[in-house]
C-alpha cells in the first residue's frame, strides 16, 4: 500500500513510498515506472511511511535529486537516483 507521493520540482516525476518497504519513481506524463538502480534495488528494513524530494544544484550547474524516506521506526534515509534529468 502507498504510503507517501512526491512530485519533483519540475513536476516531471512522482515519488511514491510504500508500506512494502519500496520507493518507485513514476514519470508523470507516461505514467510509467523509471527504472533505476538505486531506487529499485532500495528495501527498507521497516515499512515506509513519508518521502519528500529535494533538488539541489552541483558546482558544473546540473541538477541532482534527492529522495528521502522515512520508515515506521523512525529512520531517514537519502536516495540519490543517478539519470534523471530535472528540467528547472
């Protein structure tokens, strides 16, 4: 079950955290699944219950994205999937 959803800042892509222990990344206007490694190979060890995303810009002037989630013992952990592109 879906616990969470964030949206991008560029509103491209939903994040859904879900009491399964997973986090998908979902582009929004295919509504398809991305497939990413450090995303889908993540299991937390409790279930899911928030995420947020966050976008930051590194010194060469690209984007990064973070996706954080927290699980019901009161963990955070910080994602950062490799190949998205933000469009700021």
């Amino acid at each position: 079950m879906v616990k969470a959803i964030a949206i991008t800042p560029d509103g491209n892509y939903l994040v859904s955290a879900s009491s399964d222990r997973s986090v998908k990344i979902w582009h929004v206007s295919t509504d398809e699944e991305v497939t990413i490694e450090q995303i889908t190979s993540f299991r937390a060890e409790y279930p899911l219950t928030c995420c947020t995303v966050a976008s930051t810009v590194a010194s060469n002037g690209s984007e990064k994205l973070t996706v954080i989630v927290g699980d019901e013992s009161g963990q955070i952990r910080f994602l950062r999937p490799e190949g998205l592109e933000l469009l700021l």
